[in-house]
C-alpha cells in the first residue's frame, strides 16, 4: 500500500515539475498576473483540485487492486488479506491526500510560481491576447467547464490506459507463471 501511495505522490509531483528557462521581464509578468485575473485561475484551479480529489480515492483503488490481484507470487488467501487490508487503510489514505490535493495554499502556491511560467512562454502582447480572448463569452465558458472537462479528460487517458496497460500486464505475469 505504501508503494502505491508514494508512486501516486511522485506522479502529482512529476506532473507538476517546470523546466527552467530564462527569466521574464516585467511586462510580461505583470501581464500574466492580468491573465490570472482574466481567467479567474484561483477558482479554476480550485475547481480542478476539487475534481482531482474526487477521483484519486478511485484511482488508488484501482491501482491497489490491480497490483494485489496481479502479484503471482500470493496464494488467493494472501490476495484477500492484503485486499481486505487496502479496504481497511484506503479511505484516510485517500482523505489525507484530498486535504493536500485541495489545500487552498497549495493553490496559491502553484499560481505563484505558474506568473513565471507564462511570462517566460508568451510575451506581454501574447498574455494581453489571451487575456482578451478569455474576457469573450466564448472564453468565459471555455473556463468555467475547464474543471469538468479536465477530470472527464483524466478519466479517459486512465480509461485507455487501463485497456492497454492490462493485456501487457498479463502477458509480464504468464512469463513470470512460466518460470
């Protein structure tokens, strides 16, 4: 169980790492804060951490089970008591995680250190762009169903995994059988 949990950590974590490049001038900062405000990020974010937190009981589930139920090395009662013992564990595990995942300081954390990003990427014309754009009605809808459209998007890339990652495990495990 802990594997699993340090495995879903490190995934939050690398999916969140920044490559650094060169610093941003002032402008161009200054004009991704303004496009922050635009997109009314802090509420975006909030919105998508919410949806992130409602599926990451499902996801460690998944995950635990899979790896339980795929270990060749366990006898079925051994499958059962560790099943059993991942029931058990599972739902502070998965409370602990929602109160990190959805801590608003880990927001405005996360859109501190994103003015960077963005102001390093576009140039202060580009933000003002942008920022315009997301001021349209068109805009403004694109933004209100980011949260929703961004867990059903994570929910179908764990879909299609799945399909693909499963008959991959299976034939790791019949090779391991045949030994």
């Amino acid at each position: 169980m802990k594997k699993i949990v340090i495995s879903i950590v490190a995934a939050f974590t690398l999916a969140g790492a920044a490559p650094a490049f060169a610093q941003a001038d002032a402008a161009s900062t200054a004009a991704a804060r303004e496009l922050f405000e635009a997109m009314n990020y802090r509420t975006m974010m909030t919105g998508i951490m919410q949806q992130m937190s409602l599926n990451v009981g499902q996801s460690m589930r998944a995950g635990a089970e899979a790896a339980i139920k795929g270990n060749p090395k366990t006898t079925p009662e051994q499958k059962a008591a560790e099943m059993a013992k991942m029931e058990a564990e599972l739902p502070a595990v998965v409370a602990t995680l929602q109160g990190v995942i959805t801590d608003p300081g880990m927001i405005e954390e996360i859109m501190t250190e994103s003015v960077p990003l963005y102001a390093r990427t576009y140039s202060a014309d580009e933000l003002k762009q942008i920022t315009a754009f997301y001021r349209t009605p068109i805009g403004a809808k694109m933004l209100a169903t980011m949260p929703k459209l961004t867990s059903e998007a994570m929910q179908i890339g764990q879909q299609i995994a799945a399909r693909r990652i499963g008959p991959v495990m299976q034939k790791i495990q019949e090779k391991q059988n045949a030994k």
